[in-house]
C-alpha cells in the first residue's frame, strides 16, 4: 500500500512494516502573505477556557480557542473528518520494528508576529525538540520554570513509551519508542501535540515570565491571538502568512463567551454571532423553524457518564458500585435530558467506534436488588454521597444539573442521600484531575477514531491523575489495554479491546449514561463550516457570505 492512499484506510493505522510511511502535501507549499476578506465572524461559545497552552487540558474550551485557532500539529486530522493528513510535517518513515518514526518537515512555515513576540527565524526542528522535551523530561528548563502536568501526555502512555526525540538536521525529527504503539500517529494529531516555539520559550524563560505562554499564545496556525478577557471575549486575527493557502477566510474571529445557551441563541437569531455552541434540545425544533438560520448535525462521536472515584469508600467497593449502576432509571433521564437527541450508551465507548462490543448488556434497573447488594456490602442503611454536577453544557450531557437531580431522586430509593456540588469548570475539571470527588458527571468526545483513546485514556493506569476521572487502576484491564495498544494486527487489538469491555462491564468503575446527536446551529451566511467530529470547533476554511 502507498503511503498516501494509507493515509485514508478506514483504521487510519500506520502499519510499522511499512518502511516508508510518508505522506503527499500537494497543493500545501508555502505561500506569501495573503489579503484577507475584511469580515469579522463570531461565535457564540459556552465557556472561558482555563488557559491557552492546550497540552495542560482535555477539554475542548480549550482546544477550540487554542489548539486549532493559534497551533498546528505534525500531523492534523482532516477537517472535518477523521482521517489523518500533513500538518508541520510534510512526510514520515515508520522503521520495521514499529518503533521509530523520523518526521520530514515542512519548510517555510512561519511562526506569528504579535505584540509580545517577533519571530527571527522560520519553524524548524528546534521547535519539535522543544514541545516534546517539555512534555517529556522533568528536568527540562522550562518545565521546571512552569511545572504543569501533561495529562493527555500521560494518560495516553506517552510519557513512558518514548525513549527519545533527536533533531537530525533542522528539518528532520526522529522519535523513539520502548513500545510498538498502534495509534501513535493518531495520538499525536490530537491538540496536546501542538508545536510551540522554541524562540518564544526562550524569550519567556529569560524574562522570568514563563507561565505567559498560558496566557499569550503563539504559534504557526490560521490564527493570531489577540486578546483575551474572562467571561467576555476572545478576540484573533487573520493569520496572512498561514502556510495553507485558501484557509483564513476572515480577517477577525471573536469568541463572545456566553454561558447560557438560550442567551447564546438570542444572540444568534439577531446577528450578534453567526456560530453558536450546543442549543439546548428543547430549542432544536425553533432552531430547524428559522429561515435565517442553518442546523448541521451529525451522530455525536462521545460519551457521557457517571464517574465513581474508585480510591474513596464506600464507593471502593464492587458491590457498592453495582448498586449505584443499577438503581439509576436510565431511560427517564435520556428522555428528559436529552430530550431525544440521545441513546442510551452501555459500553464506555460509543456504538460508531471499531472494536465495540455488540453483546455486553447493562444490568436490569431494580431497585430491590440494589438495595440488596447494599446489604451485603454493610451499608443497610444507604450513606452519604456528593455528586458534582459539571456547570456547563456540554455535547454529552446538554443538562447536568438536571441529570444530577434525577439521579438524586433514583439514588434515594435505595437510602443513599445526595448532596449536588458544582464548580466552576476549569476548577471542576482540575480538582477532578486531582480525585477530591466522590462521584461526579463528565463525559468525553473521541480524539483520534481508535478504541484506545476511550479504554485507555478514561481507565487505564497511566491515566489515574488525568482522565481517568474514576482513579480505576486494575491490571487485569491494564494488561489487555496494553496489549491492544502494542500490536497493529486489527483482529489481535479487537479481541483485547472486546475483553477489556467485557471486564469494564463487571467491575463498573463508572456507569455510561448516553451518547448524544451533536447540532450545531449557525447563520445562513456562513460558509465552509464542518462539525468537528471529536468536538471543538474549528474555523478554518470557515467564512461569511
């Protein structure tokens, strides 16, 4: 198989028997500074993201205001799509053993000027080195200068599994690895690889003023950052020497942070935005009615559940957990949460991901026995429990609260009594990093098409200080996870990840609640916009009639 028509299989794995794993960039050479369209789109989005420096989060508040706006990657995914294509790097070899990949990089891509930052120099293999070390070596300077974790780093393994990034010449970068590592290339499409500068760094770390890249972003993407004021706006411009040509479609891009979705929607109705995130499904009918506005939609690539901190009693406990699990009325909550724009989910990954087990089942919802298991645990009683409730709307849960509430009523039939907590959502999500929760309603969109971002990522060991929210470290799910993920033969990795499910199921460390329909109302004006299938949103090739 060539490499380009590789570039498209279904899987979307680089076999590592392939010598040459190289990809095309036809049509993506460097291009000069362009004119842009004097327009200025907005859009409408539903939180303040914590911060701009994506490889910190797993969120997409995050990604969609730093990943894909200021950043590229080596390898990006299609737009739209999930397929894999050129981003940084123009082409790659994969050795035979799998275990090392040696990126060929584009030339003449140009890092941003901004008011904080003038570049001297053009991107190179300085820059990979750089994001990479950071990420990779505690004793690197700058990450000891801004000592942040890295949880998508760790959680996919990554941390452990590579031995060494060398620069060969200035365009040339070779990774190695302990590991055969299946979706490697997959991984590192997603928004925690993106490629920072290496001269910016420098400048920061001399300045003493490390923990600025937070805050003032640079990169090479189709967007300069220009300014950023919590809980208001977002505001960025065109990027004229972004080196995919035809991409930046507007000279301004504001991200007017609006919390409520039905404000969002009144805002977008009087023109206010053109892009809105996640309407409630309640005003997806009103939506679909209004001849000035357009409603893309596509089967929702995430999941939303309910975690149960492993770590903490009483929910330590199997039979504790499976209590939990079944006394929860699954389908009263998909009714009138999702309002039906939702399915009930079973597994911890959704039905459209390869590799899902068609045959597990959940348990029967009976309050009896859950009572019962309770019993046997030594809680006749019931006990207290706090549940978080997230603050925001998300694809996978459109009304935490809510859902928080129904679960508050099912839980007390079988004596447990709970008290509902929210934070704010950066907080909510540190401190859930952290484990300070007993349970608490979270949820996830895929990142990169492969089984492993869900096993591995929500319930794997190297995940329990990042996204693992359930702290669910338990080897004989580990050592399947590890074993789909060391291996490229597709029928060797589904049978792990089927048995892996198959375990999940029995020890219930988190109960899946629903997959969602994904609605993404925008103004009829609005051009070349694509729903992102691993949720943010993204405005390349995006523009205004």
């Amino acid at each position: 198989m060539t490499v380009s028509r590789l570039l498209f299989a279904v899987r979307h794995i680089c076999l590592p028997a392939l010598s040459a794993c190289a990809a095309l960039s036809a049509g993506l050479a460097p291009a000069g500074a362009a004119t842009l369209p004097d327009k200025t789109l907005v859009f409408c989005s539903e939180g303040s993201p914590a911060g701009f420096d994506t490889a910190q989060y797993t969120t997409s508040v995050e990604f969609s205001a730093g990943s894909y706006t200021v950043y590229n990657r080596l390898i990006e995914f299609a737009h739209g799509s999930t397929d894999i294509e050129p981003g940084l790097a123009d082409k790659w070899d994969v050795s035979p053993d799998g275990l090392t990949y040696t990126f060929h990089l584009r030339r003449g891509v140009k890092f941003q000027t901004t008011p904080f930052f003038k570049p001297t120099r053009e991107f190179n293999a300085d820059d990979v080195v750089f994001t990479y070390q950071r990420m990779l070596d505690p004793e690197q300077p700058f990450r000891k200068a801004y000592p942040v974790p890295f949880p998508y780093f760790s959680d996919l393994g990554l941390a452990r599994n590579i031995t060494k990034i060398e620069k060969l010449d200035p365009y040339t970068v070779r990774f190695t690895l302990k590991e055969v590592d299946a979706p490697f290339l997959q991984q590192i499409a997603m928004p925690f690889a993106s490629i920072l500068s290496a001269e910016y760094g420098d400048q920061l770390l001399k300045a003493g003023k490390a923990s600025d890249i937070n805050q003032y972003p640079v990169g090479t993407g189709p967007f300069i950052f220009r300014s950023y004021t919590k809980d208001d706006s977002i505001r960025f411009d065109g990027n004229p020497d972004y080196w995919k040509p035809g991409v930046v479609r507007v000279s301004k891009l504001i991200f007017a942070i609006t919390v409520d979705p039905a404000v969002r929607l009144q805002k977008l109705k009087r023109g206010e935005c053109q892009v809105m995130a996640y309407p409630r499904p309640a005003d997806i009918p009103a939506v679909k009615a209004d001849a000035s506005l357009a409603m893309p939609s596509q089967v929702g690539f995430n999941l939303g559940y309910i975690a149960y901190n492993n770590t903490k009693k009483p929910l330590d406990n199997l039979l504790v957990r499976r209590a939990l699990d079944m006394s929860i009325n699954k389908k009263a909550i998909i009714d009138s949460v999702y309002q039906g724009a939702g399915q009930a989910a079973t597994n911890p990954m959704p039905p459209t991901q390869w590799g899902y087990d068609k045959n597990l089942k959940d348990a029967p919802y009976d309050v009896d026995k859950a009572k019962a298991l309770l019993k046997q645990a030594g809680y006749p009683d019931g006990f207290d429990l706090t549940l978080w409730a997230m603050p925001v709307q998300r694809p996978y849960n459109p009304n935490a609260r809510l859902m928080a509430e129904m679960l508050q009523a099912d839980w007390a039939k079988i004596g447990v009594k709970v008290k509902i907590a929210t934070y704010e959502w950066g907080e909510y999500i540190r401190r859930g990093h952290s484990g300070e929760h007993e349970a608490m309603l979270i949820g996830w969109t895929g990142d990169y098409g492969d089984p492993d971002n869900w096993l591995g990522a929500l319930l794997g060991c190297d995940a329990v200080n990042g996204s693992n929210f359930s702290k669910w470290c338990y080897k004989p799910y580990d050592d399947l996870i590890r074993k789909g993920r060391g291996t490229t033969d597709l029928a060797e990795r589904t049978k792990a990840y089927t048995e892996a499910q198959e375990v999940f199921k029995d020890q219930v460390p988190f109960t899946p609640i629903a997959h969602s329909t994904v609605y993404q109302p925008i103004s009829k004006n609005v051009t070349g916009f694509k729903i992102d299938p691993f949720g943010p949103t993204q405005f390349m090739n995006v523009g205004l009639k």
